[in-house]
C-alpha cells in the first residue's frame, strides 16, 4: 500500500521525519518529540490538504534535493527562500503538483533555520507510542528513529496528489517568524526564586545570543551568564521551552526532543505561543525575554490556533 | 492536605511542590485528581515529591479548582501498593563496574562491602526521567551516596546500573551520562513496542539479585 514518493539526493542538516507530539509518555520518561515550528508546518500541511499534524519532513538545512518517483503534492513552508522545480524557480507559499522525475531543490537563504516539506496524505513512518514523530536520541519514530540521508527513499500513504493549488493568504503572519533577532514571553520559573534580583535583571535586560550548540534536544545562549549556586536540585519536570541555567551559567532552551527531567534551575518556561519563533533562530541571532502572566500567554495562544483554524476551515468550507 | 505549595510551570502545567517523599502519596494524589475530569487535566508527571499537572489544549478550568481538590486529598498510608516485589539480575563483574575503583576510594569500602550494601538494600522506584524508562531508585544506603561526575561520560552502555547522590539508576538504553555504573542487568527495562513500556512501575518495590559473568552472558529475558 505504501508507494515510493521521492528519493532524497541531498538531506541536508538535521532532516527528520516529524508529526504530532508523543503525549502521554512523559511519566515513563519519553519526551514529546514532534515539530519545532508547529505554525510553519501546520501551513505546509494545509497548502497539501492534509491535517495539521500529518507527518512531513523538517529540516535544518540551507539545501535539500530530491527526485520524484510517483506524482505527488508538495507544500514547502518554514525557512526557505527558493524552491526550484527542474531548474526552473517557482513561487513560494503555495502547493506544487510534482511529476515523476523531477528534480526539486529547496534553497534557504532566509533568517529562519528550520523548513518543512510536506507532501499529500504525509509520508509513511513507524508509528510509535502514538506518534510517527522521530526522536532520534531515543530511536522512536519516523524511519527506524533516525534523521534522514541522501538516497532514503520515502513512502507515502494513500492519496498523495490534490486537485487544488492552496496559497497562503497575504500577509498571513508567519512571515514575522523570520527575523534574524526574537523577543519571546517567558512564564516565571519554579526555581526563578532561587536567583539573586541581579541575576533575574540580567536575564530579562539582556538580548542573548544563539550559539552553535542547537539540536532538536536545546538551544544553548551564550554572552551574559547567570550565577546560582543552585545548581545541583533533585531531578523535575521539563518541558519544550523551559529553560535552566546550568552551572557554565549559559541559558539552555530545552526543545522539542528534550529530555522530560532536568536538574538545572527552572528560571522560565518560554510561553507556547513563542515557541516556533524560538525554534527558528539561527546561531548568531538573539534573543530577548520578556516576563508574561500565564493568562495573557494563553490568550496569545489561543489566538494563534484562531489563524491556524480559519485558514483550515475555509479551505473544507469550499 | 495542609500547605500546599505550587507553581507554575509555563502557562500549561503547574506543579505541586514537597508533596511527599513517598512516591506513593504522589501516585494516590494523581489517581484521585483522574476522577475529577472536569478539571481538565491532560496529563501527570510524578518526580521526587513533587506532582506536575499539564492542562488540556485551552487550558486548565481553573487553577483554584485544582488546588482545593489537592488540599481536599487524604491519603490512607495503610493502602501500600499492591505491585509485586521485582527482582533484577545484576552482575558486577569488573568489565561492568566500570566506576567500583572510584567508588572503594570515595566510600572508603571494598568492592565487596560495596556489593553486599547495595544488594541488602530494598528501593523502590520513585521517578522516571532522563531517558526514557529510566527508573530513580530511592533506597540506597547513604554510605555509597557519590555525586554525579563532573562531566559526564559520552558513552555508558545499555544496562548500566550506576549510583548518583543518593539515588540508584538503570539506563535503558545506551546513552551519555554522569552517574557512577557499579554493574549491569542483562534485562530489557525500556520497550515502546510492547503494551507494558517498561518493565518497572513507578512505586515498585525493587531489589537486585546478583548473578555471574557466564549467568549475564547466557541470560534470557522471558
């Protein structure tokens, strides 16, 4: 049933296979795994009408190739900045009706990090503990839990072509993600009372850089530590978005595929509805924090999933 | 229960701090919060004493509503859990003890002495974390209580049964990590692909069963 969609001829950097998260598991010590950018690739599902957490391909990659090998749809969103089809450069922002044999590259040139393909009916991946989302520190998910590699094949399930060529409207607001620099609301930490008024001064009066050190597991800053003594606190929850402060002193972000424990002081969490704007930093961009009420967070993100929602209701409306 | 203490964990999840150092309290509160759907509560999270409570999608209904049920909570510490003993092979031969000559010098014991003390001991599984199926056994005897490695080691084999502070660990699966290894069990802990994920359940009691080097080798999970 599966058929052989596209031939991967360059991966890229960091490319997996992700879906919905893997909830439900954090008591057994398996983390949610799932997309970084969840607004980019609720958008590239859409453009290929399927459901917003059908499995799709992200990646952290400047380039990325591959042959088709069965006609398909595809919607790209997320960081990229060229998409050319046989050498020939087609628009952005909206569904490509794809031949067996083309040749498709996607260029990013953008200040964002992170791209997402996704093609109709989503590709084939294991599904494990409820989720096709590849974990690849624990090997759970997508192809046999781990990232992709040129000359991976890629199956798909059921109906990979659509009939309609979808747009992303004007002005839609994903495009804001796209800055090289980010202000994200941060929800005051369990152990922010650990930290001197100085210390929590410096974290919110301080634009930090994004350095190399970013996975899907953490995002690690660097250019203003913070010191605690506090370093070494029995093992807590952790979720994506929180964030500790080791004993270097240098933030760490926890990801998608963070670990659901952690032993750093808990200074924030990143509000959720920031989250996708943090996963597409770049090494080099920065990024400022500003404290925000629980509440008003919810209200922010709530009114995210409103644009999402209306986007996928008019396209079923029609 | 008096003197409840929580906080915010994001705008999602809040956590009920210094619940009790039995897990069981934990485990009894999670149960008793389940029944309460209108709560909206998504999901549970035990770790050493504490609770965490992540929300459905638009949130909790209200966080005072929570709070009033947890200070509402009474637990009978006469319902001990129910869940068997479980026993776990352990060799502690050389090749698996990778840290036993850190551990003589720090605990100021033989390795036999060490072997014995952690083999009389009886633990019970108090969290899981770090990785997935990973169990933190409380019970160790505070004579072998070491801190974590400075740095941590990048490569500890699967199996692995290693000692931090005052906690005893067993990683599932190979992985990088900081804790002391003192042995290796040959059983499985971790399988997603199975209806019971994990071989321990949060609140078991454990104890280890030493077994030899040719035992670990021709080991059979049944």
């Amino acid at each position: 049933m599966d058929l052989p969609l596209i031939k991967i001829i360059n991966s890229g950097n960091l490319s997996t296979i992700q879906g919905a998260c893997r909830l439900g598991f954090q008591d057994y010590g398996v983390p949610r795994a799932g997309f970084q950018d969840k607004i980019s690739a609720q958008l590239a599902n859409w453009l290929v009408g399927n459901d917003k957490f059908n499995s799709l391909i992200e990646s952290y990659t400047n380039y990325f190739e591959f042959e088709v090998i069965n006609d398909c749809s595809m919607g790209v969103q997320g960081a990229c900045s060229e998409i050319r089809i046989n050498d020939q450069s087609v628009p952005l922002d909206q569904t490509h009706h794809l031949r067996d044999n083309d040749c498709i590259q996607l260029f990013n040139n953008t200040n964002g990090a992170i791209l997402y393909l996704a093609i109709a009916g989503g590709f084939a991946a294991t599904q494990v503990l409820g989720s096709t989302a590849t974990d690849i520190a624990n090997k759970l998910g997508g192809l046999d839990g781990l990232p992709l590699t040129s000359k991976d094949i890629l199956k798909g399930s059921k109906s990979n072509t659509t009939k309609e060529t979808l747009r992303i409207p004007e002005g839609f607001p994903h495009r804001g993600y796209f800055s090289k620099n980010a202000t994200v609301h941060v929800i005051v930490g369990p152990e922010a009372c650990l930290f001197t008024e100085l210390d929590i001064d410096t974290f919110y009066s301080n634009s930090f850089e994004v350095s190399t050190d970013i996975s899907r597991v953490g995002y690690r800053l660097t250019g203003h530590p913070i010191y605690t003594d506090a370093h070494n606190i029995p093992s807590k929850t952790t979720f994506p978005g929180t964030i500790q402060i080791p004993s270097s002193g240098d933030p760490i972000i926890l990801m998608a595929d963070g670990p659901v424990t952690g032993g750093y002081p808990r200074i924030g969490v990143v509000a959720e509805v920031d989250q996708p704007i943090l996963a597409q930093l770049r090494p080099g961009g920065r990024v400022r924090f500003i404290p925000c009420l629980p509440e008003k967070a919810r209200l922010r993100e709530a009114n995210q999933c409103r644009w999402i929602d209306e986007l996928y209701h008019k396209n079923t409306d029609r | 229960m008096a003197h409840i203490q929580w906080r915010y964990l994001g705008e999602n999840a809040i956590e009920i701090s210094d619940i009790s150092s039995n897990v069981n309290v934990q485990i009894g509160l999670k149960d008793y919060l389940k029944g309460f759907p209108e709560l909206r509560i998504a999901s549970f999270m035990i770790t050493d004493k504490n609770l965490t409570l992540v929300s459905e999608k638009h949130g909790f209904m209200s966080v005072s509503n929570i709070i009033d049920r947890v200070t509402s909570y009474r637990h009978d510490m006469n319902v001990t859990a129910s869940l068997p003993l479980s026993i776990i092979p352990i060799c502690y031969d050389e090749v698996f003890a990778l840290d036993y000559r850190i551990l003589e010098r720090f605990c100021k014991l033989d390795y036999e002495e060490i072997i014995t003390l952690h083999l009389n001991a009886e633990y019970t599984v108090a969290m899981f974390g770090f990785m997935p199926g990973f169990p933190y056994l409380k019970g160790l005897p505070l004579s072998l209580a070491i801190p974590r490695w400075k740095s941590p080691r990048k490569v500890i084999p699967k199996g692995s049964v290693a000692i931090a502070n005052e906690m005893c660990g067993i990683y599932p699966n190979q992985s990088p990590g900081g804790w002391h290894i003192i042995g290796r069990t040959p059983m499985t802990l971790f399988d997603p692909l199975k209806g019971n994920i994990t071989s321990l359940k949060l609140g078991q009691r454990v104890k280890f069963q030493q077994i030899s080097k040719r035992d670990f080798d021709g080991f059979t999970p049944n």
